[in-house]
C-alpha cells in the first residue's frame, strides 16, 4: 500500500468513516454484460425443472404458485404445501439477503460475488437432495426441502440484480422485461428526443439478452429433464457455479460512508 493510500485510510478512520464498494454497472465490462444472461437461463431452467419434477412448483415464478393455490382453492382440492410454502420463504430470503447486503455494505465489502456463492450454494444443495436416494413422492418433506432451497436461490438472484448490479432487467419476470423491451424498442422508432431514444436503446440492449436466455433455459431445462430427470438441476448449479466466477473482478473503492 502507497503512503498516499495509508495516509487517505487513516484519515477516514479518524473521521469515523469507512470506505464504500460500488455496485458493478452491467454496463461495467463484457463479463457484466453477460451476467444477466446466464443468470436468466439459470431462472428458466431451474423454473421448467422445478414444474415438471416437483408436481408443478415454480422455483422463480413465485407468482404462478399463487395462481396454483387459488386454482386448487377454487376446485376444493388439496393444495401441495410446497406451493404453500414457496411465496413465504421466497420473501423471507429476500428479506434476509437485503438484511445481509445491508451488513456488506456498512463493512465495505462487495455483495455481487457473495450473493452469487450463495446462489450457487442453495442450487448445489437442491441438486444434492433432488438426485440422492430413490425418487419421492411431491409432498415429501425432502422434495419439499428440494423445492425450498431453488425457491431460495431464485430470491437470492432476484434480490442481486436489483441491489449488487447497477442497471440490470430482471432475470426472472419475463412478462415486466418484454413489456419494457417493446416499450423501448417503440420509443427508439418514434421519440423525437435523441437523448430518450438513446436510452432506451440502451436498456433494450440489455433486456433482450434476459428475454432470450430465459426462453433458452426453459428449453434446455426441459430437454435435460427429459433425458435425465432431477439431474437436470446440474444445469442451473453449473451455470451458477460459471456465474460466481464473473463476480471475482476486484471492485472499485467509490467514496466514503459514515460508520
């Protein structure tokens, strides 16, 4: 360390201040670009695979399970306590990763590549649970738990794309993206502001590659569970694993923050 750099980290401790790390932007370097992308196909994947081997639970699109339980209130039949479950544990985890952001932040440490571990982690937890033993029955407490851990890893996801990278769509909510990608693309056709249509080209820049590899992760999860049932999931926890890696780039030191 420079003493110029000693001398500048000295004199926030003085002042009772610490060093800050700003979120990544997606425009930030190639690799940023390509996070949301692998991030949306790790979404689909993981949602087609979740539906076809756990009687129909959504691990991303939380709200279809809502649509599931009130179906299944309607007709008068049982409903599975996974899908039950699901929306209470996917806001606690959203929850507790923002309580967890909160406390990397006041400590001046980068939450992209922890939240992407994390990801990662409750992904390898799931594929470990759903490929071990015989095959059990939905409503099983270890198909429950299987189910539990990807409905986790998906608010750890949606939860990082909003607050670990700046300007990034969602990597889960297809119907919010395409809406935002028509909007803009009309707004590049018809504005007759230039500083407006140059924004929205940016943004359809970076919502078009989330709408793909969603489409593409549903596909392929698809295929891979026809071939190989839940060990499928090794396709989301493999494209997990590649996403931490685009985390590890050093972050930049952006200011101070008062302890």
């Amino acid at each position: 360390m420079s003493v110029q750099s000693q001398l500048g980290k000295m004199s926030m401790e003085a002042d009772g201040r610490t060093a800050f790390v700003s979120a990544p932007s997606v425009e930030g370097s190639l690799v940023m670009k390509l996070l949301p992308g692998v991030l949306s196909v790790i979404a689909g994947s993981a949602d087609i695979i979740s539906f076809l081997g756990l009687n129909g639970l959504f691990t991303a699109h939380i709200t279809g399970n809502l649509i599931f339980i009130a179906a299944h209130i309607v007709n008068g039949s049982a409903v599975g306590f996974a899908h039950l479950l699901s929306v209470p544990v996917f806001v606690l985890v959203l929850g507790l990763t923002r309580l967890l952001v909160a406390g990397l932040d006041a400590a001046g440490i980068a939450s992209l590549r922890l939240l992407l571990l994390l990801q990662f982690l409750l992904l390898a937890g799931s594929l470990a649970l759903g490929v071990a033993g015989p095959p059990v029955a939905p409503d099983a407490a270890k198909a429950i738990l299987v189910g539990m851990l990807g409905v986790s890893a998906m608010a750890v996801q949606n939860a990082l794309v909003q607050i670990s990278v700046k300007g990034a769509p969602s990597t889960a909510v297809m119907t919010t993206n395409i809406t935002r990608f028509m909007m803009d693309v009309g707004e590049v056709l018809f504005a007759k502001n230039s500083t407006q249509a140059a924004e929205a080209r940016r943004r359809a820049q970076h919502t078009w590659p989330a709408i793909v590899g969603f489409i593409a992760g549903a596909g392929l999860g698809a295929a891979c569970f026809g071939a190989v049932g839940m060990w499928s999931l090794a396709l989301p926890t493999s494209l997990a694993l590649l996403a931490v890696a685009t985390g590890l780039t050093p972050p930049k030191i952006n200011g101070t923050r008062t302890s």
